[in-house]
C-alpha cells in the first residue's frame, strides 16, 4: 500500500486565482472561520494560536494553492472524533502534524512547523514538487512514511533532534547531496527512507544508530563512502544496492552476524571490503556483481557463503580470502570471475554448491585443503578448462581427488612434489636468512605466499625474473608458494625454511 501510495501520489492541477496572503489568530478547530473567501486564492498563510486535526483537514481540502505556510507560532492540540470526513481516525495526537495533510500541493516551496512539533505523519508532504526548505521546530522526533518521498527540490538538513525515519519518508529527494545526522539521538531508518536520492554523496550516521530497513540508501548512485556505526543491530536486504559510487564501506565495528541478501548489490566502484569481525554468514548476492572488487577481509568465525554471493565480480584474480573455518559454499557465488586466475578452498570446506565457479575462464590453479574432496553441486566448474588448471591437494587425499566425480578432470598435484620441482631448471627457490629468493629464467607476473592452512601472507605483481620476500614476521616453518609466469602458467610448490 505504502508502495502504491508513493509511486500514484495525488496531483492537483491549479486554477487562475488571484494571489492573496493571510494571517490570522485561531482556536482550534476555528481556521476556516477566519478565512472569508475561496481558499482557492489562498498563497500564503500564517497563523498563531492553537491547531487540530480539522483545521489541517481544511487546509488540505481546500487551499491547495499555497506556496508558503507558516505555523512557527502555532500548537497542535489533540482531538477525538470518528467524523468520516476525517478518515474514521478516532484520535489525533497532540503535537503531531496529521499524515496526508499537504499530500500533493504542487505549488508548495516552504513550511515553518509549529516549534512544538514531535511527529509529522504518513505522507504529510509526499509529492511535492516544487518543496525546498522545511523549518522543522525545535522538538521533531519523528518522521512517519513517505513522509516527503516524490519531494525533488527538498533540501532543508535534518533535525539534530530525530528519533526515527520512516519508510520511503525522502524517497527520490533528489536534491540532498549530504546527510548528517551525527548528532542527532537517532535509533532507526526504514525501508527505503532515502531510496533513489541521486545526488546524495556524503552520510554521516550517529553512534547510536541500531535498525537500517532494506534498500534503505538503494540507487543512491552519488554515494562515496559509508561509516556504519557499532551500536548497528539490523542492516536491510538491498541496503546499498546500486551504490555505483560508493568505493568506501567501514563494517569492522559492527556486532552483525551475516551480511544481508543483496547489501551492496551492483556496487561497481567497490574495490575492496573488511567484514565484521562476528560475521558468521555471506549472505545471497551481497556483494553481487561489484565488477571493481578485488579483495575482501572475511572472519574466521565465517561459516558459510550463499547463493551468488559473489557472483559477476568480475575483476577478481586470487580467491584468498575464504578463511579457514568455512565449511559450505552456496550455488553460483563466484560465477563470472573471469579474471580469477587462483582459489584456494579452506580445509574446513565440505560441499560447494551448483556452478560455483561457473564461467571462471581464466582460472589456473586451485589450491584444494579439504583431504576429504568436498561434495559438490550440479557442474560445479562448467566452463573451466580443468585439464590445464592445476589442483593442489594434501599428499594423503592424492587419489581421493583422483577419483572424485568433477574433481578428477584436474591436472592434479601433491603440494610438496619435489621431483617436478627438481627437475624445472628454469626455477630456482631458496632461503637466505629469512629471505625467500625466487628467480626465473622467463619473466613472472605475480607471486604468492600461503601457510599451509590456505592463508595468504604474502602477495606481489609486477612482471620481473627475480622476487624476494622477507619472511620474518610470517610464522611456520613450511609455506606454499604459487607463482604465475608471464606466460600464464602456473607453478606450485612447497618451501621449508631452517630455524
């Protein structure tokens, strides 16, 4: 319904009326006493004295011309009826500006609220136009849904004193260009409240900040960076889908268990990411088609990936970052990584899910931890030249790789084959000290340095014969070393170091 109302906002078409301006002193429920003639003619208004539902009603009916209304020295009364010209609502709060009153006034550009002002209700202002500057009053709480939502001129910063924000309530706001409410006592932001504000580059959000509704910021494509706050319980579905400016996410201070279905869905300018640190769950499409992604930061306490987590980010050349304690990869999460050259599959990793690696062309080598195979889904690597890609798997679990169904078309390897090693005279690898010396005969593109429990230590590109990496802050004797050639081979092998 909330929907519906927003998208078929009432329009009023205006007639030709001589300009007048009033301003008058009234009891409540006594404003249309004071205004003789057509309210058509009305442009501006002022009143002092006391308000309620019924003189709201009557500015809603019938001075639907107004450009400016000041009520600043104003009190809204409350009131009881089941009158049904005032939609069979039984009571109307004091301090509370009634929902639909200037729902539509096309010619609306300013409002002074009475200073006492708590609430503004459902759809106070939706749909107006032309509406650029709202003086909020000293007290405003909250602002109830689609309160403003279809208002592209507004641009009036919000109140210091809010509580709560409804849904919709600056849907398609398109004239915001920054949002701070750092200050303000603020708990909750509903769906879709800023959904569609285009312009809208900069948030500042307040520390104690707990609920932000699905699709809260969608589409808000000017948005460059975003602090979430630790106080943060609830983060919605969509929360940030296409946000195709927004290259800056701070999430490492919130106490969030699973990142939601489609968070930053379609966020193209996403290079990298650090989750929570209590991330338990990637949830479906969160980070869906972030084509600039090329790293993320996931916890260990992460227990699964959903379906297409992942999926169409396209720019990603090393898969890893899957920490280990993940124990199960949903359908489609890496589909579409076309640049990915490398995957390493944690230990812990029991079942990966349909087409995972679906249209990953490009990739070379897969470093497989599990020495159990993990289970895996309806053609797990379609489009992955599996003969030419190395798999990596534990010397014990050799043959259970060799004979496990989608496995098995891999070019398999025992992670510490010295005889291929020893016989590749166009490789020399050493320690000097706790320098690691690797030099080529042919150019290398790129290096990595893993533990043997799939984590990365340590990684360089750059197209070079020589590379040599200081191993004194990584713990353990033994690594695994991947390098890929300028050629676009891969070479796998295990290095010990002395201590």
């Amino acid at each position: 319904m909330k929907q519906l109302l927003y998208i078929a906002l009432l329009l009023f078409s205006g007639h030709s009326v001589l300009a007048a301006s009033y301003t008058c002193h009234t009891e409540a429920g006594e404003l249309q006493s004071h205004i003789p003639t057509s309210g058509e003619s009305v442009t501006q208004l002022t009143v002092t004295g006391t308000l309620d539902a019924r003189d709201f009603a009557y500015m809603g009916d019938s001075l639907t011309n107004l450009n400016l209304i000041d009520l600043e020295g104003c009190t809204i009364a409350a009131y009881e009826s089941r009158d049904t010209y005032l939609g069979n609502q039984a009571r109307f709060e004091a301090h509370t500006l009634p929902a639909h009153t200037f729902l539509g006034f096309q010619k609306l550009t300013m409002v002074k609220l009475p200073k006492g002002t708590q609430v503004i209700g459902e759809a106070a202002f939706a749909g107006c136009p032309a509406l650029t500057t709202i003086v909020w009053g000293e007290q405003l709480r909250s602002i109830g849904d689609l309160a403003f939502s279809g208002c592209p001129a507004l641009d009036t910063p919000l109140p210091a004193t809010l509580r709560s924000i409804g849904e919709y309530s600056f849907a398609g706001c398109t004239a915001y260009t920054e949002l701070n409410l750092e200050s303000a006592p603020l708990k909750s932001i509903g769906a879709n409240a800023f959904a569609g504000c285009t312009r809208l580059a900069a948030i500042a959000l307040p520390a104690s900040l707990q609920t932000i509704g699905d699709r809260c910021f969608a589409g808000c494509s000017a948005l460059t960076a975003i602090a979430l706050p630790a106080a943060l319980q609830s983060l919605g579905e969509g929360c940030f889908a296409y946000c195709t400016s927004l290259s800056q996410v701070d999430m490492k201070r919130i106490l969030l268990t699973s990142i939601p279905a489609y968070a930053f869905d379609h966020c193209t300018s996403l290079t990298s990411l650090h989750t929570p640190a209590m991330t338990e769950e990637i949830g479906e499409g969160a980070f869906y088609y972030c084509t600039s992604l090329l790293d993320c930061t996931l916890p260990t306490r992460l227990r699964e990936i959903a379906d297409y987590a992942f999926a169409g980010c396209s720019r990603m050349e090393h898969l890893s970052f899957l920490p280990e304690g993940l124990e199960r990869i949903g359908r489609w999460p890496f589909y579409g990584m076309r640049q990915l050259y490398s995957a390493t599959i944690p230990s812990t990793v029991t079942y990966i899910g349909d087409h995972a690696f679906d249209s990953c062309t490009r990739l070379a080598a897969v470093m497989a931890y599990p020495t159990e195979p993990p289970a895996l889904g309806e053609e797990v690597f379609l489009n992955v030249q599996q003969a030419d890609c190395a798999l990596g798997a534990p010397d014990e679990s050799i043959e259970l790789y060799r004979n496990a169904p989608q496995w098995q078309e891999f070019d398999i390897r025992h992670f510490s084959n010295r005889e291929e090693i020893a016989d590749d005279h166009t490789l020399q690898v050493y320690f000097e000290h706790e320098i690691l010396r690797v030099k080529a005969s042919d150019p290398m593109r790129q290096i990595a340095l893993y533990t043997l429990d799939g984590r990365v230590v340590h990684r360089e590109e750059g197209e070079t014969y020589e590379w040599a990496i200081d191993t004194r802050s990584y713990t353990g004797p033994i690594f695994v070393l991947s390098i890929q050639m300028q050629s676009g081979e891969y070479r796998h092998l295990k290095v010990g170091r002395n201590r």
